[in-house]
C-alpha cells in the first residue's frame, strides 16, 4: 500500500486557485495534501477549492482574518480531526491541524516567520517551546497506540547551510538563526524530538532541493531559494519513504505561489 502526500504553503488559497492551485489538485496524485497560509474563512473559498470533489477538507483558519491559516485534503474521511495543539496562545492563529488516518497522523504546520528584533521573532521563540512539547507527546502517545507521525508543513527554518542557496548573507536573519537551526536539531534528535527529515534523508549530500523562492529579483530563475518546507516524520514512517521531490514549476510564470509543494511516496 503506497501512501502520498504534498505539502505546499499556497500564499493565499484565493489567489492561487485562480492562478493554477485548482488545476493541480485535480491532477495530483497524492491522497493527502496539506495546505499552509491559507489566508481565508471557509465560506470566502470558491467550492472547487472549499470542497472539492473526493477529498475530505478541513480548514483551520486563524481569529485574525486574511492571515496565516492551514488546510488538509484527504481522499479518506479522517477517523479523527484535532485543531491546534493545546496552546493557549496560539491554537486560534491557524497554525496547525492534524488528522488521524489509519496508521498514521498527519498534521499541516505554519510556523511562524520571525523577523530579528521584533515582536514577531519573540513569538517565533514561544511557538517553538511549545510546539516541540506538542512534538514528543504527539510521538509518544502514537507510539503507545502504534501510530506513525508525520507532520507536513512550512517550519520557516533552514536547518543546515544545504538548505538555502545565500546562507553567508542570512547567518543572522530570521530562518536561518543559529538557535533556530538548534532547535529544529533538537526536533530531529533521536534523543529529543525523534523526528525525521525525510526529504533529506532521500537526497543526503546535496544542496536543496529548494521549496521557496523569493518574488523579488530573479531568485527562481537562479534557483537562489530556501528548504523550508518539511515533511517530518516518525522514524518508521521515514524509513517507508522511497521518493521524495519539489514539484518545482517549469517557469516563473506558471508558478501559483511562492512556495513549491513538496511531496513525499511512502510504502505502507
């Protein structure tokens, strides 16, 4: 049994689904897509893109309007759908969702950007305390039940100087933040987090592939990006993954976002 997923940070499902989202996800072949910065209330989505035809769909949109807010389409009715992660703070700010399949549980992740020196970084910081907690309870309470974990999304992070063409020029902006790339080590620790990056895991050794690519300036055309986008799995479910790819766009004009989605084939 081969299980797929996708994970894109669409940039506004609105105006993706007008530039080409729609046309994607009637062609996909993944049974699980997980969508980030959504930005939009259910009812402000076309019905093509709210509920379209054999998916199941829950949208977890955050209290403030036209920001952040994150999506997961399942061919499969979930056995069991949680919105946020017991946050106080954050699980109105759709950040997270995560649904129960069979075997597995997988969550759609919008961390938060950051910028040095401001409120947002600080917030960054507190997401990430509590959101590594969430991480291992998560991991071991589907551990105790025989679940695999796989937790899709945009962690806003590159880890290592692979992961981002310009890494020199952004050692101290937000992304790239020496304990940023600490904690997502720790996420990864065998000993910590216990997760997997498996994109990664697929390609060791290489630089990229990139998943972000700047509008400005000619950062697509120069493949001058970022690997920000992750699917962070459970160490079983890792081992199952056989490919692992971008689904890069073949101009700068055909792309919906600028994000790629990143989709990962699992062996079950």
């Amino acid at each position: 049994m081969v299980l797929t997923v996708t994970s894109v940070n669409v940039n506004g499902l609105r105006a993706a689904a007008r530039k080409g989202f729609v046309e994607w996800l009637a062609r996909t072949s993944a049974d699980v897509v997980c969508l980030q910065e959504v930005r939009a209330e259910p009812h402000q989505l076309p019905a093509e893109v709210r509920e379209p035809d054999g998916w199941h769909v829950v949208h977890a949109p955050a209290a403030a309007k036209g920001r952040a807010g994150v999506s997961l389409y399942t061919r499969r009715e979930p056995d069991r759908v949680r919105t946020g992660f017991g946050s106080a703070e954050f699980d109105g700010s759709g950040r997270y969702v995560e649904a129960e399949l069979p075997g597995v549980t997988v969550a759609s992740l919008y961390l938060p950007s950051g910028e040095v020196g401001t409120e947002r970084q600080d917030e960054k910081i507190r997401f990430m305390g509590e959101f590594l907690a969430h991480l291992k309870e998560l991991r071991e309470r589907s551990a105790a039940e025989g679940r695999e974990v796989l937790v899709c999304g945009d962690w806003n992070i590159a880890h290592q100087q692979a992961d981002l063409k310009n890494w020199r020029a952004n050692s101290k902006s937000s992304g790239f933040l020496p304990e940023e790339r600490e904690w997502l080590s720790r996420v990864l620790a065998p000993e910590d987090g216990g997760y997997v990056d498996v994109v990664r895991a697929l390609h060791p050794g290489v630089t990229g592939p990139y998943s972000w690519w700047s509008y400005r300036g000619r950062a697509f055309d120069n493949d001058s990006g970022w690997r920000i986008d992750y699917h962070l799995a459970t160490a079983g479910l890792a081992a199952r993954a056989v490919k692992g790819y971008v689904e890069r766009a073949a101009t700068h004009a055909e792309r919906w976002s600028d994000h790629a989605p990143v989709t990962v084939v699992y062996e079950r």
